[in-house]
C-alpha cells in the first residue's frame, strides 16, 4: 500500500492538512498540492464532432503521479458546503481522462484505489457537510473505488482545528482501521 | 423582477442550456455563460496577515453584471453529482467578495436575491443530484437567498433533455410560480 | 404489470392520496391503507436464541395481498422530514419476513419489484424532504427493487396538493415512462 | 442540566444502548425505554372538524417524564437507513402535543432542549445513516432546538459496537463539550 494526498486547500497550514498531517503522521506519502498547479476546467467534447482536445496544463503530470498509488485521501477544506473549486475542477477532468486514448485502462485502474476524505469546515460540518460526503460516495461508487473512511473537522482560523478532539481522535485513527 | 442567468456549463447548447431556454422563454435576461471568463481559484486571505489580494480576472466584472438582477438561475450540468468546478470556483469566490471594501453591502444585497437552480446529468440525478441540492440550500441560506424552486433533469447528448417530460414541464412553469 | 398501492397516510383524502389517485387514474389498483390495520414494530430478534416470535397482528396479511403486484407504490404524508411512523413500522418488519421460513425467497421476490415514492408535506418538501428520497433509495438498493420514480408535493390542508401544479404534472405522468 | 435518554431499540442491550452507555457514564439520566410502552401512531387531525382525539395510550406519560430534562439524547439503532419505527410514532405525535391544551407552551419548551443523536447501524451506517441526521437536523430546527452532536457506528450483532474504536471514542466525549 502507497499513499497518495490530493490537497485541495488554497492556503498553507490550512486546517484540512493540518488534520491530515495527524491522518499520515510517520507514513510516507506522495503530496499533491492543487493549488500549486493550473488545472484548466474540463471542456465537456463528449458529444462534439473533435472530441476532447488536449490541454495545456498539469493535469495529466499529476494523474501519473497518483496513478501508482493504491490509497488516495482527499483533503480539502469545505467551502460553500462542498470541495474546493480546485479539487471539484481535477475531478471534472477525469470524464476527458476516462475517454483519452493514453490511458486505456483508467477506469480499471481506479476501481483498484481505496479513498478516504478529510475535511474541515466552519460553518456545522457535521451537518452541513454531509451532502459533500453523500457526493464523494457516489463518485467513487462510479468509478468503483472504495469509500474507506472519511473525518468531519470544525475549524476556521489556522489551528482551530486541534480543537476538535473528535477530529482530532478521528483522523489519527482513519488509516489504522 | 429581472433576471440573470449563471451558465456553468462547458459546451454549447448542452442539456442545462437547453432546459433553462425553456424556464426563460420570452422572458429578457442578463446571460452569464461563465465559461467563457477567466474565473480564478479563491485564494483563502480570509486569516494571513495580507488578507485576501486583488485577483486578476472576470470575476468582479461578472458580479458587476449579477448585481442589479434581482433573480438568479444557477444552470450547471450535474458534473459527478455535483455542479460543475467553473460555477464552484464562481462562487467560491464569494468568500472574497464577502470582504472585499469596493463590495461593502455585498451579503445584504445578495440576502435581497431570489435564487433558481436547473441542472441535468446522465447518472440518476433525480436521486444522485440531491446532495447539490441540498447545497444550493445551504449556500442560499447562508447568504440569505430565498431558494424559490429548482428543476432536475435526466440527459447526456445535447437534446436529450427534451425526452425528460417532467423536466420540460417543470422548466416552463418554473417561474410562473 | 399489476400495480399496488401502500397508503401510509392517517386521514381520509389526505394530499398524498390524492396526488397518488392522480398517478393511478383509470388503473386497477389494489389499496392497502397501513392505517387501517394493526401492525406491530419490529421486536428485533436476529441474535436472541429464540429468534423472531410469531407476531399477532395484521403483517403478514398485507404482505401476502402486496407479493403478487410488481409494483409497488409508497404513497406517504411528510411527517417531520420522513415517511409516516406506520409506514416505517410496516418497513421495518421487513427484516422479519427476510428471516421467516414462510417467505424463503421475501428478498428474490422483492427484488423484482419496481418501485414509486408519492409524498407529500407543508414544510418545504422539495428540499426538505430530499433525505427521505434517499433512505427509500437505500431501502430500494438492499432489496433489488428498481426505483422508478418520485413525486415530491406541497401542501397542508386536505385539497391544497391540487394547487401545486409541478406535482399534479409529475404524478399524472409517473407511471407513463 | 439533566439529561434524558429516549431509546428506541427493541431488544436489550442492543449497540446503540450499549454505545449510549459510554456517553452518559457515571451520569444520573432519566431512561426511557420506548419498546417498553404503547406509543399509537398519530392520527392526523389537524384539518378534520372534531380536531385531535385523546389518545389512550403511553404517550403522554412519557412527555411528562421527558419535559423537565433540558438535555434529550435520541439513541436508535439504525433500521431501513432511519430510526426505528417505534421512534418515527413518538416523534409523529409531537404533532398533536403542539396542538394539545394541556401542553400550551410545548413547542416554546421544546425550543430550549439540547438535542443529541446516537445510532448503530449495520450498513455502512457513516454514509447511508446521512439522510437521518439530516432529517433529525430538521425536525430539531423545527423546534428551535439546538444539535448538540451526534455519533454513528457500525455493528450487527449485540457488543460489535465495542469494535468501532471511533464511535466509542467519541461517544466518551459526546457530552463533554
């Protein structure tokens, strides 16, 4: 098992990686900061005559650093009740990822990934949140990963999050299961 | 009463476009398609010492546009159960606006604003579409929106939605209510 | 196609009813209002050592007159956000028949079942009572039932579902697709 | 502060009670045990000329007991993705009290209960229990009562719970915030 963590956050030391930190602490992981490359929104070429044109971004550099990976955890902070923009915009993406000819096997290869989701919020996650782990569900549902476990968080400023032990608990717990 | 409309959508004539014509038809409107704007990530200032910092892109431009409309209709393609990351990062964005000195009244006018929501997905969205709807509540309550009605609709090649009876129904009477 | 309808309703021409004789106008359809009848709650014997008792009440009646239709409708008032308390008593009891010798293929059967949810509530039913779609989606999704379609409505005082125009549409057309 | 605890399992020391234990450890706490009683499902008369008629059964003697205590922990196992039938009555009959002379001020008391959720399921209840802590978010919204917190774990067989380490842990701080 290789560990890869998607960072949807857009400031550094947010509280979404600061849990996650408690998540990873002493494993080895590959770290993928969204917010530090260009990920353009997907183009819906579906249904169009050219199809899905080639991008000029990082996606694909950042899908082939996740690919090897067996377990990925999404970190994100919840904004507007839901992931951020940067994390939604790469997900978005893997409908054209799923239809490029240069990776035949992604749907495949997907299904094989466990997930997890660590996310913090300000505003009553615990309910609020609840739809974006209902979404989460039905998206790795799609693709046939498996939804292994998500940690709730409560937290605004940088930190606030140590406050919440059941958090706190949750996160240093969610990989040993 | 006038109207705005905010496409999240990403090719033209897709499905949402399709079903809001009809909500919209003969009506005058502002049309917002917000994939043809550069819309920048948020970038979280809201707790670093320089505060959020001046972006430049679309976004206030598209604000300046939205603001005197006193009805919003948020149309996305349902984007894995969700809508799509131009239209997240859109209001995403909010969060800036929300402190940002040139907008002072930003939330009390927004708290003034009828909201709409048409969306259409190929992959159960009258169930798998819930929790977005369950967050357009969300994000609306927040502001102070009254979320006066939404329709979902079942389609994936452009023109499909017009074989969903329910959703061409309930588009044309939408704002007759 | 025989079709039966299960009334979880408390009051004669309640709106559920009548947004459901909408759906089923012109149809032979058997009725079974739980109202009517004694069902018991489930005494959850699945780990006890004597099991699950025989219950005295009218369960199992209903349940033979509802096996030969292979579509079911669950016609139910929105109280507080959920199906009416007996119709989750006749539910849960479910769980019995899933354990009782006299039904050895209840799940087989049920799988092959198509099924529809006609609720109606006063308290913003469209959204409010999303999470009710989705529990009778899990419901559905453990049997092997088909959940062929919803009717969500607004009203209050015996008559007002008449006035919520999407709705009448929606049910007039559920059965038709 | 005094704490009452409504449970609405239906067999002895089933997970959710025994979960329930670790949170009001070492507390003094009015147990009700609502197996224990008849509860008849509310007969909706709000708009019927003779109104709502008494009821002769253990409902208003449980109230009595509940009303004094300013804390109500709600502890269910999960059936059918929801609480238990014999829960859904209880709650179903709030709707009389509101309108019941003898309690002219229930919904003004209601408004000041801390409210708690503590429920077991065996079906991946920390993504298919979601729709009921929405719905338990609503219906304590409605009173004006205030969602203190909630915990969900997993198991079947009576003492599994003891195995979901973060449901036990945070049932031991459930209360301690």
């Amino acid at each position: 098992m290789t560990i890869a963590v998607i960072y949807g956050g857009t400031r550094p030391n947010g509280n979404a990686e600061t849990l996650t930190d408690l998540a990873i602490n002493g494993l080895e992981v590959e770290k993928i900061y969204l917010g530090e490359y260009l990920i353009q929104p997907i183009k819906d070429g579906r249904h169009s005559e050219e199809g899905f044109q080639e991008v000029s971004d990082d996606y694909n550099s950042i899908i082939n650093r996740l690919l090897p990976h067996d377990t990925w955890i999404f970190s994100t902070p919840i904004y507007w009740y839901s992931m951020s923009g940067i994390m939604k915009n790469f997900i978005d993406r893997w409908s054209q990822t799923m239809r490029d000819a240069n990776y035949p096997e992604f749907k495949t290869h997907m299904s094989k990934k466990k997930a997890y989701v660590i996310a913090v919020g300000g505003d009553q996650p615990y309910v609020k949140g609840l739809p974006m782990i209902q979404q989460f569900q039905h998206i790795f549902d799609f693709m046939g990963m498996t939804f292994e476990g998500y940690v709730l968080g409560e937290g605004n400023k940088p930190g606030d999050i140590l406050n919440d032990k059941k958090a706190v608990y949750a996160a240093t717990e969610l990989l040993r299961r």
